[in-house]
C-alpha cells in the first residue's frame, strides 16, 4: 500500500497525466450531462401528451358530438402512443436519437403512418450522439495511449530502466503497480462520474455494476494492446503512432467497412417505400367498385361481414376497409423489411465479438434499452394498440351505433411496459 502511494504521488507530479484525467472526467461528465438533458427532454414531451390530447380530442369532440358520425371520429381523432426512456438511456442514446419515440396514430392505415418517420438500422460502430457510450468507445483509447504509450520506453529512454528493474520491488512488479494505477485512475475518471450520475436517474445497481465491469474491460483491452506494443522496444514516440493507428484501424475504419459490408449482403428497403407502397395501395381503392374492397376487407376480417350494405353515399366503414387492406397489401413487405433489420442487428452484435468497440457500444445500447429490438418492439406495442383502436371504431361504424362526446373516454388508451 505504500508502494501504491509513492506511485500515486510520482504518478501525479506528472501535470500532462494529470491533465489527461481531468479531461477525462470532465467528457465523460459533460456526456452525462448531455445525455441526462436530453433524456429529460424527452420525458417532458411524454408528460405534456395527456394535456395535449384533451385538447385535440375537445375539438374534435365538439364537432362529433353535433352529428353523431364515428368515422369522422375516427379519421380527425390522433391516439398518443410513446416510449418512454429507461433509466440508463442516458448513457447510451443509441436509435432514440433517430427514431421517433411519440407517435400519434389513427384507426387509418397504420404501415404508413410509422414508417413516415423511417426507422433504420443506424451504424451501431459509428459515432453518434455525444454521449457516454461515445466517450467510452471512442474516446476513452486515446487517454490509454496517452498514459501507457510510454510507461516503459519513456524510462528506457530516460536511462533509469535498468535501475528501477534491480530495485527490490522493481521489475515486472513495479510495471504491473504503475499499471494497475494508471488502470484505476483512467477507470475512477470515467465511472466516477457515471456512478453518480445513475444514481440521481435512479438505475439500478446491478445495471451500474455491469456498465462499470464493462467500461474495465474495454479500458483492459486496450492497456493490453499498448503493453503488447511496448514489449517491441520501440521508442515512444512509435509506439504512441502505432497506438494511434490501432485506434483508427480498430474503432473506425474496419467497424465502418464492415458496417457497409452488411448493408451490401443483406440489402433492406427503406421504411418509406413500404409507406408509400401503402398509400397507392389506399388510393387505387377510390378507383376500384367499393364493393371489391368490401369483399377482400370480409374476406380477412369475416366477423364484420354482417354489416348492412353500402349505399351510394359515402360510408367510412369503406373508408377504414380500403385503408386497412392497404396495410394488408404491404404486409409481405414489412415482414420481410423488419427481418433485414433484424439480420442486419444480429451481423453487427456478432462483428461485436471481434471488435471490443462495436460490442462495447451494442451491448450497452441494449443494457440502456435504446437498440433496434427496443424499437422494435415499441412498434409491435403500437400495432398492437392500433388493433384495439379500429376495433373499436368498427364496433360503432359497422353496427352504425351513433358515436358521442361521451364515447371518446371508451377509447383503448396505450398502455406502456413498466420500466
């Protein structure tokens, strides 16, 4: 221990070390910070739906309440649904940075109501938003190379490599107390921070405990790599190029290729082809006899067949029908679409277990719940929630029930998981 402590105070007469864990600490705070204010910013935007929502749902209730009509109901009334963040997203914002997390919908086509805002796979080993995952992925390396590039050849240079090696407590042992210390050090900056700012989100200590274990492995992995590099016996100055390159190689160039890789060996068309595959879907409706749309909508949901026939007005429950057989149309397409993105999210989490740069920033994507299995389940919530929508819209337009201010408040509202 006292070893421990003469190392410490050598260790911090050295200002640029000092300097080095400073700025550290004061990244991976700002991250946080960022992060936790951003996280805050969603929540309020969650908070604020239900005063929101009574005031749309108001107006269109005025309106509605005058003329009894369900369909006008059901296409001017907009239901919230949302996700909100888990306590750890703050740390790792991953896909809610790019993929909305409040979504209104109506008991119209709903294919095309999500993919207006296209999700995509982003490239989970490219950077994102600054956030602590950023700061430990990618900038975290090159404060390990900045501490260890020259933790022996910086003495061997100096002439007292020799000296320090014939002390009683010198040699290996002296290389792995000053490794260990600057180990700890570059650990206590960023998890320090990361501990305290868990604890004001509320997490949960075995998800602390987990990032910490992963943030030291990822930090081991590199102090391996620049102790792999020092046995060569280069000069400083080389090993802290070699480093640099190793970096670059390992953090961006290779996860970029191989991210491209992917896309190119499991192609996936974008969202918006599908929304808008679904909209010409619903528009050929107006050009077609309304009663082969009937048939087809009877055809896949025969417990409404019984509904009277249409007349030659305009009814919504024809209206809704064609809109909903749109979505059927392009059924294949979402299924096929969301396992592409699935294919592509299993390629880039096995890329993980080669590159500590990509699993580090996937796995904590998952621990913060803000990776694509998060959204898309958040999705599937929706369309689960939009099935409960039209179902009761169809009760009042296909039972032609007159629909009233009072049966707004009948409505199925979202029902989020418990984080």
């Amino acid at each position: 221990m006292n070893l421990l402590r003469l190392e410490l105070r050598l260790l911090l007469r050295q200002r640029l070390i000092v300097i080095a864990l400073i700025l550290l600490a004061s990244l991976t705070a700002a991250a946080l910070a960022a992060g936790m204010a951003e996280v805050a910013r969603q929540r309020a935007a969650i908070a604020a739906i239900p005063a929101a929502q009574a005031e749309d749902i108001g107006a269109v209730a005025d309106d509605v309440d005058r003329t009894g009509d369900a369909g006008s109901a059901a296409y001017y009334s907009f239901h919230p649904t949302w996700d909100a963040p888990a306590p750890l997203a703050f740390a790792a914002l991953g896909m809610r940075d790019v993929s909305p997390y409040i979504l209104r919908v109506r008991a119209l086509g709903l294919e095309a109501q999500i993919y207006d805002g296209d999700i995509f796979n982003p490239e989970a080993a490219l950077p994102g938003r600054f956030d602590f995952a950023f700061v430990l992925v990618f900038l975290a390396p090159l404060f390990v190379i900045a501490l260890f590039h020259d933790l022996v050849s910086g003495e061997r240079e100096a002439g007292r490599q020799r000296m320090l090696d014939a002390l009683a407590h010198g040699g290996r042992r002296l290389w792995r107390r000053r490794t260990a210390l600057r180990l700890g050090l570059l650990w206590i900056a960023l998890c320090a921070p990361f501990v305290i700012a868990s604890v004001i989100e509320g997490v949960s200590a075995v998800a602390i405990l987990t990032v910490s274990v992963v943030a030291l492995g990822y930090l081991l992995f590199w102090v391996g790599l620049s102790a792999l590099i020092g046995r060569w016996r280069w000069s400083s100055v080389t090993n802290a190029a070699t480093l640099a390159a190793a970096w670059l190689v390992l953090v961006l160039i290779v996860p970029t290729l191989a991210n491209v890789a992917i896309n190119t060996a499991i192609p996936v068309d974008q969202g918006s082809e599908i929304a808008l595959a679904q909209r010409e879907a619903v528009n050929h409706a107006w050009d077609i006899p309304r009663e082969d749309t009937m048939r087809r909508f009877y055809a896949n949901y025969p417990e409404w067949s019984d509904t009277a026939p249409l007349g030659t007005a305009f009814h919504y429950k024809w209206y809704l029908a064609f809109h909903q057989n749109g979505d059927d149309s392009v059924a294949s397409r979402v299924r096929a679409y969301r396992q592409g993105l699935e294919a592509r999210d299993a390629a880039g989490r096995a890329l993980g277990w080669l590159l500590p740069s990509v699993g580090v920033q996937a796995l904590l994507m998952r621990l913060a719940d803000t990776d694509l299995t998060a959204q898309l389940a958040y999705q599937d919530r929706v369309r689960v929630f939009h099935r409960r929508l039209r179902q009761f819209y169809y009760g009042y337009l296909f039972r032609d029930r007159p629909f009233t201010r009072t049966d707004f408040d009948r409505a199925p509202c979202f029902a989020p998981p418990c984080r």
